[in-house]
C-alpha cells in the first residue's frame, strides 16, 4: 500500500513524548506523567482549535482528576442482532439546541461490558467539552 502522507486528505498529526510509559495521560494508572500530559492535552487543543476554531479558553492545561459531566447514551446495533451499546456525551454548558458543534469521539482501551467506558474516558469528553466547547463522546 501507499504510505506517502502527501495522499491523505483529512488533516492529522503525530506527537511523540519520550522517556514515557504506556498510559501517561491517564491519571489512574500507575504510568501517569502530568507533564506530558499537559503537553499532549495542549497538543490536541491546539490540533482541534486549528481544525475548527472555536475555543476561547485560555487555560489548556487538563485537570487531573475532574469531575465527569456526561449524558448516559444508550442505543442498539440494528446490524448486530439489536445488540445494545453504552456511550457517554459530553456537551458544553453554553450550547442551545440549535447550535452545531463539532464532536470529538474517544475510543476507551478497554470498556466494562456492564456500563461501558470506564470513568477516565467520561472526565476527558468532559474536558473537552468545557475546554475547548467540543462535544465529546465516548
């Protein structure tokens, strides 16, 4: 296959962060590494303000730890025998029903098969929703 990024039409990026381990922007896992963290939080803000330009925030630094804000979606795969699924969205407090707002997903490492992504994915389509007025779901 072709792998010259010239070809690609959708815009992207790649960030690497040495000297890190496996799991360093999750605040609940033992590899957690607040600095880059915070680069890498201020790396996808940036990426996603280029892309849509929307945020007004100045703080773009994530805050370990946040209290989650998220709507309990639930929904079925009519593809997959009706099979249920279990997502969380996440949507700036300033936002009428008539607004339309760009969504970021976020694919958990791992989901409970009970209630669905774990409370780490749900505190970062917060912050996503109130740092950057994205509407995040996961």
């Amino acid at each position: 296959g072709n792998n010259d990024t010239e070809s690609y039409k959708s815009p992207w990026e790649t960030v690497r962060y040495a000297k890190i381990e496996h799991a360093f922007s999750n605040w609940l896992s033992g590899g957690y590494d607040k600095r880059a963290d915070a680069r890498s939080w201020h790396s996808v803000i940036t990426f996603l303000e280029e892309q849509f330009g929307l945020s007004d925030d100045e703080s773009m630094s994530p805050l370990p730890d946040p209290e989650e804000d998220v709507t309990l979606v639930t929904y079925t795969d009519e593809i997959d025998g009706d099979y249920p699924l279990i997502g969380y969205m996440s949507i700036p407090e300033t936002t009428s029903e008539d607004t339309l707002l760009p969504a970021v997903i976020i694919l958990p490492h791992k989901m409970d098969s009970v209630t669905g992504p774990d409370r780490y994915e749900q505190q970062r389509a917060t912050e996503l929703a109130n740092d950057a007025g994205y509407i995040g779901f996961v």
